[in-house]
C-alpha cells in the first residue's frame, strides 16, 4: 500500500484512533487533534511495515472492508504482524557504559520477505538535555547504537543481523569490521559491540534525525536496535568502582580453604595443603589487586587492573584463571590475598604461597624450594616429581593418573639423610 493511501487512512481517524497508532508507535499521545494527526502522517511517512500494518488494523477496525481507494477507504487484505514494534527485550549492561537517556527503546526490525534484503527507517530526536551533553562532553557522553537478537526470556548480548549496512542522516556509518573466518560458507561476524554514531548525529534539539538500516533477514531470527545517551568509563573507573564495594573478608577464602582440604574418604591420600601463585595469570608479574568473581570455584586470583584494562581493549569477560563467562558485578578484591601481598614475609622475588587447612601460610619458590630456615620443615612436591624413580620410590600404583595434587611429605633427601645416620651410629 502507497503512502499516500496510509495518509488518507490517517485522514479518517478520530482522536481515539490517533491515540491508539501514537501509543503503538510510543509517540506522545497529548496535543490537539491537528498535532496527533501530524505525528500519525510523520509515522506513515517513516516507511516502517509494521506500522503501516497498524495503521491499515486501526482502520479496518473503525470503518470495516467495504473502502474504496479512490476515496479514500481501502479495501484491507494485509494481515497484521503479531510483532510488536517495542518488545520487551533487555539488553546486557556494558560496564564501560553508563546510560544516561534511552533516545530509542528496543524496536523491532521488520523484514519484508524473509531470506531478502530488508530495509527500515525511522527517525529520532535529542532532547535539549541531551544534545547539550554530548556538545559539551563528547567523547566521553556519547550517542550510542546497539542490535540484539528479538528475545525476551532472558538478557541479550550484542549481535549484529547479516549484511547489515546502517545510514544516519544518509551518512554512512562505520560499524565493527567483520571476523575473518576459514569455515567455508560462513559468513564473518561483527565483533559483538555497541556502535558510537554521535559524528553522525545533528546534535540539536530542534531537528530530527534519519535513521536507515538494511540487512538480510535470517530465518527463525528477529532483531532489535535501540540507541542510547551513555557516558563511557575507562578502566580505572571501573577499579575505583571495585575498590569502593568493598573487600571480600578473609573468612570467606580461609573457608573456600578449609573446604578444598577436607579428607575425601574414597582418597588414598589426604592432602594438607593448597598451593596458589602470587603473580597474575596475564601478565605473570606480582598481582597488586587480588581479584576472583565469585561465579569461580578456584583460590587462584588475578590481577583486577590488568583483567579490566584487558577488556576495556577487547571485552571477552572470561576468567584468566578457569576461562568461565564472568561479569564485572560478580569480581571482587580478596581480602585474603590482600594481606598476602602486603605482608613483610613475603619476599619480593618469591611467586607461590602453601596454605594449610587452618588458612596460615607460608612462601615457597615455583619448584618447592623453600625459604625457611628450619632444616627439617616440610616441602610440598607436586605428584610429578614424586612419581620420579630416582627417588627411589613411586606413588604410581595407587594413583589412578597424574593428577595436580599438592602434597605435603618430607624431603626425601633428609629422610636419607637421618636414615643412614642412624645406620652409622648403630654399627659404631
């Protein structure tokens, strides 16, 4: 259907079928009848098909079948769309991002064929508030573009349609460069990421704003777009911000400890205590912020401002220690290892601490060299080096498979030692 039958359909509506399209399309629906009946014309004129669908339900329901087009009334065949144009579609905080305004709330792109090329446009509009914020403080406010798959159940991750080309204004708008793939027939995805189009923008309250997006439309899949006022975050706000919430109190870790420790009945060997390293899993230095989601099983922590300074570059949110998904809500500082790290008897070269079950612990060198001066203390040997026949001795007969177990046990070469002391004061 032309757009001018759409506006001649308009032309017939009363205040409360004008109501009714302004409310779908969420338009202001307060004004004279002159002012709605502009908003519905501009919203016929915005070529969008579930719109006009709307505008041809609304008018069958107020005047029937029985339209002529040459007057103005139309004969309705189309069928509606069940889509509605704002779903209830929640999109995953980026923590880099604050939003500050919702200028577009989640809308639907409705496609014309499916397995075709698509095309919808709309427009919008900055509130005074809003384009003084980004005049004054761009780059760090921001007008934001972001699609996301048309799924309510749960909270959506970025994600580009296939072949999507987007004009704001009739200027094109540079988006994520595909990721090169080798899977033949694959199409490379975008880098899953929210778009800044503020140079793009007429940053001005008085003037609206072009919005044109075409891409083909994948079987079974629907999309959103929204567009937002954010103020981007740097990783060191992100750190103040993990600093401010607080510490993880050392009795939570001394528990994850106790726990990790506990005989296992159906074990032949009870270990006694627990080796971590003091130095970040990323860049292999001397962690200064420890740091553990508390999605994460492990003791093992992390350094928080190289993790976010990482993800600030390229946001991929997995854990450095186990590669599980985390978010920025979940990470905390450990209070444990904060005590660790700043203790005097930790030497500033050693990289790994034992822990016992009572949630003390001592320094140790990487390969169980140990930096106390008692001769007879104990060393922690990983089951590698025990299962070494020139120990003289193997644990592989009751150990089903090298596993990473820490065990305590004493040194061999002191066992030797007293052994053969023994033996000479006995034959003296």
């Amino acid at each position: 259907m032309s757009e001018k039958q759409l506006i001649d359909i308009i032309k017939e509506y009363r205040i409360s079928e004008l109501t009714t399209l302004l409310t779908f399309a969420g338009k202001p629906k307060v004004g004279r009848k002159q002012e709605l009946m502009a908003r519905a014309i501009a919203l016929a004129k915005m070529n969008n098909p579930l719109i006009s669908k709307k505008i041809i339900s609304i008018g069958e329901e107020q005047h029937g079948k029985n339209f002529n087009p040459d007057t103005g009334f139309v004969s309705f065949k189309e069928s509606t769309s069940s889509t509605p144009l704002h779903p209830d579609v929640r999109l995953k905080k980026n923590p880099f991002y604050d939003v500050l305004a919702e200028i577009v709330k989640p809308s639907s792109l409705i496609p014309e064929r499916e397995g075709e090329m698509s095309v919808n446009q709309s427009v919008f509009h900055l509130t005074p508030f809003q384009s003084s914020e980004v005049s004054t403080k761009y780059p760090d406010v921001q007008i934001q573009l972001r699609f996301a798959l048309l799924e309510v159940t749960s909270e959506q991750d970025d994600y580009f349609p296939s072949r999507v080309t987007v004009f704001v204004n009739d200027i094109f708008a540079q988006l994520p460069n595909p990721i090169p793939t080798n899977k033949p027939g694959v199409e490379p995805k975008r880098p899953p990421r929210p778009v800044d189009i503020t140079q793009y923008c007429k940053l001005t309250s008085t003037a609206s704003n072009a919005f044109k997006v075409s891409w083909l439309q994948d079987y079974g899949r629907s999309f959103v777009f929204s567009i937002y006022l954010v103020r981007k975050l740097t990783s060191q706000d992100l750190l103040g911000r993990l600093q401010k919430k607080g510490i993880r109190p050392m009795e939570f870790t001394k528990g994850m400890i106790k726990n990790k420790l506990k005989e296992d009945e159906d074990s032949e060997i009870a270990m006694t205590s627990l080796r971590v390293s003091v130095n970040c899993p990323l860049g292999k230095l001397r962690i200064r912020y420890p740091c553990r989601s508390s999605a994460c099983t492990h003791l093992q922590c992390f350094d928080a401002s190289l993790f976010l300074q990482m993800n600030e570059k390229k946001s991929t949110w997995m854990c450095p220690v186990c590669d599980k998904k985390i978010h920025y809500n979940d990470l905390a500082i450990d209070g444990y290892f904060v005590e660790v790290l700043k203790s005097p008897v930790l030497p500033s070269d050693c990289t790994e601490i034992e822990m016992s079950i009572d949630g003390s612990w001592e320094p140790k060198h990487a390969k169980g060299k140990e930096f106390s001066k008692n001769p007879a203390a104990k060393r922690t040997l990983e089951v590698s080096e025990i299962d070494d026949p020139s120990n003289g001795i193997s644990f592989t007969s009751f150990l089903p498979k090298k596993a990473k177990v820490v065990l305590d046990i004493l040194s061999f070469r002191s066992y030797r030692e007293r052994i053969f002391k023994n033996f000479s004061n006995k034959t003296d």
